[in-house]
C-alpha cells in the first residue's frame, strides 16, 4: 500500500510542477517530488534507492515525454536515486528526523544543497552527452535544476519529516480564523505582487516575507513549514494566472528559495525557545514541590525537636500513672483509658519522627553529578530571581572537579535557598544590618565551586556583598525559625544545612574579605560504589 501511494504522491507532485518547464530540460521553476524524495531518503535511509529510482522513472515514462533514448533515464535516475538515498542516509546519522533542534534544519537544507549540486552535476552532464542540451550551457542548467530541486526540498521535505506532529489548525473556531486570516493576508501580498499594483512581477516580493514571518514566530517550525508550502502554492498559482515570465524564472526560484531558507530556521528557533522554556517552566515546579516538601520536613523537624522533650515527659507520665492505677486497684475503665494515652503518645512520636526522616531519604537518592552542570542548571533556575532582586551571578568554577555524589534536586534547592538569601540582603537590606547602598558593583552573587581542604570533597558556595550576618542570625547559625526578614520563616539555613549532612557534608558560613558573607558547604566527591563497579 506504502509503495503504490509513494509512486502516485511523486507522479502527482511531478505533473503539478512540471509546468513551463524551461527549455527541452523537465528543469521546473520548484520541484516538489525533490522534497518527498529527500524526506523518503532521510525517513529510510539507503533502503529508499529502489523506491526513488521507480518514481523518477514513472515519472519519467508516464508524467514526461522524454525526447531521448531510454539508457539516459535508467542510468541518470540510478545516479539520482542513489544520491538521494545516500545524502538521506548521512543525514538520518547526523539530525533528529522530529527537526527539533536549529541544528538540523540548518543540516537538512546545508547537507541537501550539497548533495543536489552533486547529483546535478552527473544528471546534467549525462544528459548533456545525450545531446539534450549543449555542454555551453551546462552551468546555467546546473544552476536553474539546483535552485528548483533545493526550493523542492526546503518546501516539502520539513514537511514530510514532522508532518504527523503539525501544530496549527487546532479543531478549534479559533484556529481555524486564524488560519483564515493568515490565508488571506498570504493572498493579500500575492495580489500586491502580481496584481495591477505591480509594475512588474515579483516586484514587491519582499511582502510575502511578513505573513511568512508572522506564521513562524507565532507557531514554530510547524507554523513555517505550512508558510512556506502556502506561500509555494500561491505564488505557482499567481504565476500560472499571470503568465509566466521565464526570463526572470530564476529571480523568482532565488526569491522563494530566500523565502525558505529564511522561516524555517526562524521557526524552529521559536520552537527550540519554547521547548526550552515549557522545560525551565516545568523544572521550576518540580523545584518549588520539592522546595515545600522540605520545607515540611524541616518544620516537622523543628517541631520534633521542639515537642520531643514535653511529648517524652507526657508519655513518662502516662506509663507510670497507668502503673500506679494497676497497683492500686484503679477501676478497669481508667486502666484502659491510660493505655490509650501512651498508645496515642507513641504514636504522635512516630509520625514526627518519619516526618524528618524523609527529608534525610531525600539524600541517599544519590547520582553522580557533574559540578558545572549541577551550577548551570542553578543559574537558570536563578534566572527569574537575579532579575527580580536586579543582581547579577557570576561563577567560578574550577573545571578540573571530579563529579559529585548527590541529589540533583536538594542540591538545587539548597544552593538557590542561599543565593535567594545573597539576593535579599543585597537588595532589600532585611537583614537586621545597614542596608547595602544599590551600586551595580555591589550587586554581584559568586557562585564558586572547588575542591575542599577535606581531601574526597567539593566545596561549593555563595559569596555575596551584602551587609553581612545580623548578630542574632550568627549567634543561633542554622537553627530554624531565626529571622531578620518580616515575612521570612526562618527556614532556608536550616533546609540547607539538612540537606548538606544528608549528603555527609558539612555547612559554614563566614565574613567575606571585601565585606559580605559566604556560605559553603562541602559533598563528598563521587567514587566507586559498593560493588566495586568503577564510577
Ligand atoms: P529566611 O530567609 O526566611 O529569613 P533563612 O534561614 O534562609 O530564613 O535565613 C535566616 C536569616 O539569616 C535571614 O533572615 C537573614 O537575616 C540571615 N541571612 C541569611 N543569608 C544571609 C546573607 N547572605 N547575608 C546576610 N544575612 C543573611
């Protein structure tokens, strides 16, 4: 079914465009069928020679009426059918079929390009030695045949490659204005170019380039591959209504080709930047979920500590009244209601208890990290935050750390708990110290990683230049509930520092040499693990 379909998508692809063919040569202004053959190649690889081969020469046979002997085809087709499958072949190696990335857009049409010049250049020649064309004008048909082949390709083959994950024209009454309206306005710059505006055509080409432009900003790639293939459509049609001036062909194959090759790498630049911002998007609420179980965890950790000594003595309590009521005879019912207490003592004990221990199981969900990546993911995430507080954050990374064993999560959260704290005590001076006077120089957050003098760890941490520990802070460091801020909690040090002897590292703080503080702790260094398997 796959084949037959192939052949008549090609055949009809190759009758629609072989319109004003130029001169003798079945060179055609765009040749679609080159952009389903490229996309084939690149979908099957070298499996699609045979596949191709079978569609040129259909083509060739039902489609064309060739004024040559019929080795010409069969060997100039083979030629052509091997050069695509080949070029396909790299290609499907080095880009994502999806073209999700700028990278392969940029590959497909550069690689395309590369590969038709060299097919042209043997189909051309093969054909100039049958005596189709003279060998004087071998490189203006080389050039006319590789502009329409790379406008075929730039078309259709994005097109037949993400085909199945198109965007636009949701099932929706809005979608389907919109693709209305963008119709229209393609319509719209086609009638200034060609109508009785336009003293000559093409003329104010440079039109179609807006609604083009808006089409692939507005929706990615998907957007710009149906720009451009609306906009290939329109302008065939617009000729056909108006004649053709083959003279200027070759303007108007460099103009769409321009078109092309301008969209579709602004389109998957838009997708690339939306991708990349659903996915910070999404890492910041897996940070601020994480960030609240934590938080959690730590409260009931303080309250542990806080309810631990009064919940010890109530249940001490509890057990020697229900001893002295066995022992003096007390009614079965007041022996029974003691019973109750101490069970539901023991109980609260328990639950505070695995409350903070998950905080702690947390950290034994240990990967190796690489230290540079775990910075680079905190500076994005710290992003929102640098602007908000107007700081800048520089890094210093010694490149030669070995990776970290830890908790990508609660080490993000740890860091960006202290350069959250950096942040406000440079901007906003609630820290119980003189507030910092906001100099861009004074603004700056270092963000440092190196090895630790504790041979086996890494030593990360956050220089600021802010106005330094308020007495209260440096007097109860790290316990929880201490504050200077009017809406602060009084958590983040002590989330930090939890999370840091989780991971068997330890945290301090101390003056900068320039004013500020630094916070820093250390993580063990990733080594072999328990079975010996090397790391
Ligand atoms: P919160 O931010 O909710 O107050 P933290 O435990 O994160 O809770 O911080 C406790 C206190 O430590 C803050 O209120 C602030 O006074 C002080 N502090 C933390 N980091 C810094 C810093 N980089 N510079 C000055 N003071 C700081």
């Amino acid at each position: 079914m796959f084949i037959p379909a192939y052949l008549a998508a090609h055949m009809f692809l190759d009758w629609i465009s072989f319109i004003h063919a130029v001169s003798p040569i079945n060179i055609t202004p765009w040749n679609p069928p080159a952009g389903l053959m490229m996309g084939m190649s690149v979908l099957l690889g070298i499996r699609a020679v045979p596949l191709i081969w079978l569609a040129l020469m259909a083509a060739d046979l039902i489609v064309r009426d060739l004024p040559v002997a019929l080795w010409t085809p069969l060997v100039a087709n083979g030629v052509a059918a091997v050069g695509y499958g080949g070029a396909g072949g790299l290609l499907r190696r080095a880009i994502d079929p999806g073209l999700s990335r700028l990278r392969d857009i940029v590959l497909l049409l550069g690689g395309s390009a590369a590969a038709v010049l060299g097919i042209g250049l043997c189909f051309i020649a093969l054909h100039t030695a049958a005596g189709l064309f003279e060998w004087r004008n071998f490189p203006e048909v080389l050039l006319r045949y590789w502009t329409g082949e790379v406008i075929g390709i730039a078309v259709l083959t994005p097109m037949v490659l993400i085909g199945r994950h198109m965007p636009a024209l949701r099932r929706s009454w809005r979608g389907a204005a919109e693709a209305l309206v963008w119709g229209a306005l393609i319509g719209f710059t086609l009638w200034l170019d060609f109508g009785p505006l336009a003293s000559s055509q093409y003329e104010h080409f440079y039109l179609l380039f807006l609604p083009a432009i808006g089409i692939a900003v507005r929706h990615g790639l998907g957007g710009a591959v149906l720009a451009s293939v609306a906009t290939q459509i329109g302008l065939i049609a617009a000729i056909q209504a108006t004649g053709v001036d083959t003279a200027r062909m070759a303007h108007f194959q460099l103009l769409m080709l321009t078109l092309a090759v301008t969209i579709l790498p602004l389109g998957a630049v838009v997708s690339e930047r939306r991708r990349a911002e659903d996915r910070l998007r999404m890492r910041q609420s897996d940070l601020a979920h994480a960030s609240r179980l934590i938080e959690a965890g730590e409260m009931a950790a303080a309250l542990a500590h806080e309810l631990n000594q009064p919940l010890a003595a109530a249940m001490g309590y509890a057990r020697a009244a229900r001893k002295v009521a066995r022992i003096e005879g007390a009614s079965p019912r007041l022996t029974e209601i003691l019973d109750k207490t101490v069970t539901q003592a023991e109980r609260a004990d328990r639950v505070i208890r695995s409350l903070r221990d998950f905080v702690r199981k947390g950290a034994s969900d240990r990967t190796p990290l690489p230290v540079p990546t775990l910075i680079a993911d905190c500076l994005t995430l710290a992003g929102p935050l640098a602007s908000r507080h107007a700081v800048e954050i520089a890094t210093e990374i010694d490149p030669a750390l070995p990776p970290i064993d830890g908790n990508a999560v609660q080490l993000q959260q740890a860091i960006l708990n202290l350069v959250r704290n950096a942040a406000e005590a440079m901007g906003d001076g609630a820290t119980g110290a003189a507030p910092v006077q906001p100099t861009s120089d004074r603004r700056r957050i270092v963000l440092f990683a190196g090895a630790a003098p504790q041979p086996g760890f890494v030593a990360i941490g956050v220089r600021d230049s802010g106005p330094g520990l308020a007495e209260v802070v440096e007097r109860n460091l790290f316990a929880p509930f201490v504050t200077t801020k009017p809406t602060g909690m009084g958590l983040g040090l002590s989330i930090v520092r939890t999370i840091v002897e989780g991971h068997g590292g330890s945290l301090t703080a101390r003056s900068g040499t320039d004013g500020g503080t630094v916070f820093q702790f250390t993580i063990p260094v990733h080594t072999t693990d328990k079975d010996g398997e090397p790391a």
